[in-house]
C-alpha cells in the first residue's frame, strides 16, 4: 500500500485527487490545506511520497519543500502546479524536489499522469534505499573481513600488457598490512614498492586479465616479509579484485618440520641401532638404512607395506610385543633370539615402544633394534660334526 500526503489550498482539487488516486485500491490519499497543516500530518505519520501545490498563501510550495529538506526529511516530493516557468522547475530540482508535474489538460490523463509519477517516484527511492542498504552491508562486510582485500586497476601499456597495478579501495586489514596508508592511496605498487617487488605479479595479472577467470597463488612478499595466498577475481577489463589471507606462520611451521624431519632422519641414519617407525596396522611408514642391513632386506622400498608381510617369519612371542606396545607398554630386551627361515639365527638387542599423535592417541610404534650376533644354523651343524669326526 502507497501512503500519499497531497498539499495544496484549493479543497475541491483536494478531493479530486484524493479520490482518482485511490481508484486504483493500493493508494491511501491523506490531504492537507496548508504546508502548515501538513508539517502537523507529517509529524505523526510517514508516507511514501509528497505531493504539493507551488503557489500557496502561507508558504509556496518550494519554501516547504526547503524547510522539509532542512529537518532531514527524505521522501519523495512532487512539485504539481499551474506554473510552469522553467526558473521554478530548476529552483524545485535544486531544492530536492524528485519530480516536476505541470496541471493543466484534460482532468482524467492529467491524474493518470499523476499517479504514474507517484509511483515512479516511490519505485526510485525503494530502489536507492535498496541500494543504499546494500552498498552498506558489503562496505562493512568489506571493512571488517579478516582477509586483507584490496580493489586494484590495471596499468597496460601501449601492447595492452598490464605492467604495474594502482591500488583504488582498501579494507582495514590490508592497510595494516601494509603498514602504508596515504602513501598508498591512488599509487601504484610499482611506485610504492618498488620493481623488484612488482615483478612476481605481472605474470599473474596478465594472465587474469586473459582469462577473465578466478586465480589462486601463494606468494612472499619481501616489504612485509611475509607469504599469502591470494584469491585473484576479476572485476572488469579494467579492475580486479584481490584477497589475500597471511600464511606466514603456517609456511614458518612447515619449514620448521621440513628441517625437523630432515634432522630426525639423519639422527635415525646415523644411530647405532636400526630404526623402524610404524602406524596402527603395522605399516611401514619410515625404515633407517641400518634396519635393512642388519636382517639382510634386500627390497628397499617399504612404504605402505605391513611388517608381517616382509617378516612372515616372527614368532609369536614378537608379534604379542607389538600388541602389547600398540597398547602403550614399552618393552626392550637386550639379547634375543630370532631364527629367520633360512636357519639364520639374530641375536638381537631391542625395544619396543608406542609413539602418540598429537591429540595423545597411539598412532603406531616405533622399533629400535640391534644385531649384536648372528650364526647360520646349518653352517654350525656342519662344524660340530668335522669336530667330532677329529
């Protein structure tokens, strides 16, 4: 339902109007004698549009709508009079005045014309408070996102290449990223920054520009000495749209276990003792070179595959070990026997352990093992029987 206050000091217009506009039966007509009396209406109630009179005793109808304007009210304001001087249009444009409509011509089209005004006029202002709420919403949303989200124009040269990029609209985050404000603002990176740190991007951004699609990179960025992954969409042939979340932390922690790795593997290497690490089902998951040497495994290439399938050969008594340390026992022996099938005894020095992830749950075990003797059966059975014999 549209809610209209129609102002003008003539009655029997008032009613007029009143009533064709309300024909429709989507249209409530308040009326009002004065701008007086209507500044009295508008305090008690809201409506959709304004409809008034220019020429009227007390006040005209522009001094209203000035007066209107200047206590903040926005609706919209038809100006509908008999003057039709182009100096009255243009001051009422001036004073806000959203449309202009001259009376005049045959009663039914020019009240016709009037509620197609209104309505256009009510239509409008929906949509720009529509826009205006919208445009609100995305700029708070835009200014508060984590991710540090910059609009950027494209700088092309005469081969139409993009050779630098100007920064147009920055969320807080970026600027404190940064470190830079009105150093920034208008610039472009290359003039901010330097060459030196413009020449990663322009591959990138050539290619945006090319293919008019999404792009994702990971990048360090030597002034803020960090590394971001970025989100690169494009916006027009002209702007983009770039969203960059800092990694920098992550990519320190994963150097860290990059180097934490390759030191365990070299302790494991160099230790005395053979090192086999294993998950829950007794995959292999690491074997040290030492571990293959001592029991004689001439495949090397382990990963993924389960202990008992490389030892078919382990007593009983060592697979119950394993189970036993699966359920968080650690267990060492210093000298035990183990009879491969070729009849190749290892006396061996081990243990046994569990090793936990980092939600505290056993995730596997880890074996340390030691030859510290090996015979072959059947070599010493040949032995004992030359000794016998002499």
């Amino acid at each position: 339902m549209i809610r209209v206050l129609y102002v003008d000091d003539e009655q029997g217009l008032l009613e007029i109007a009143k009533s064709f506009l309300e024909l429709s039966g989507d249209m409530v007509v308040d009326t009002a004698i004065s701008p007086k009396e209507a500044v009295v209406v508008l305090d008690k109630r809201r409506y959709d549009a304004i409809v008034s009179d220019y020429q009227m005793p007390e006040m005209d109808g522009i001094e209203f709508l000035s007066f209107l304007r200047s206590q903040g009210e926005k609706t919209p304001f038809i100006l509908f009079t008999g003057k039709g001087r182009e100096e009255v249009v243009i001051k009422a444009l001036n004073c806000g005045a959203d449309f202009y409509l001259q009376k005049g011509g045959e009663p039914t089209s020019l009240f016709k014309e009037l509620e197609h005004v209104v309505r256009d006029a009510v239509k409008h202002r929906e949509s720009e408070e529509a826009l205006k709420s919208s445009e609100a919403k995305y700029r708070n949303l835009f200014n508060h996102l984590g991710e540090a989200v910059g609009i950027y124009r494209y700088i092309v040269n005469d081969r139409d290449e993009v050779v630098d990029f100007a920064y147009v609209e920055l969320n807080p985050t970026l600027w404190r990223v940064l470190g830079k404000r009105e150093e920034v603002r208008g610039r472009t990176v290359g003039q901010v920054f330097g060459a030196d740190n413009l020449e990663q991007y322009l591959p990138i951004l050539n290619r945006l520009r090319k293919e008019n699609r999404e792009i994702e990179t990971e990048e360090y960025f030597p002034p803020v000495k960090g590394y971001f992954k970025t989100i690169w969409v494009p916006l027009s042939r002209d702007l983009f749209i770039a969203s960059s979340l800092d990694i920098t932390e992550r990519r320190r922690a994963e150097e860290e276990l990059v180097q934490a790795n390759k030191l365990m593997s070299y302790i494991i290497e160099h230790s005395p003792s053979g090192i086999a690490v294993f998950d829950r089902d007794l995959r292999y998951l690491y074997a040290s070179t030492r571990f293959f040497e001592e029991y004689n495994v001439a495949e090397k290439d382990l990963i993924g595959k389960k202990h008992y399938e490389v030892f078919p050969d382990l007593p009983q008594k060592i697979r119950e070990v394993h189970q036993r340390a699966l359920s968080g026992e650690v267990l060492s022996a210093e000298s035990d026997p183990f009879v491969r099938e070729d009849g190749t005894t290892y006396w061996t020095r081990w243990e046994c352990r569990p090793w936990y992830q980092g939600d505290g749950g056993i995730g596997g075990i880890i074996i340390y093992s030691e030859v510290v003797d090996q015979h072959n059966n059947l070599n010493d059975k040949v032995d004992d029987e030359r000794n016998k014999r002499n």
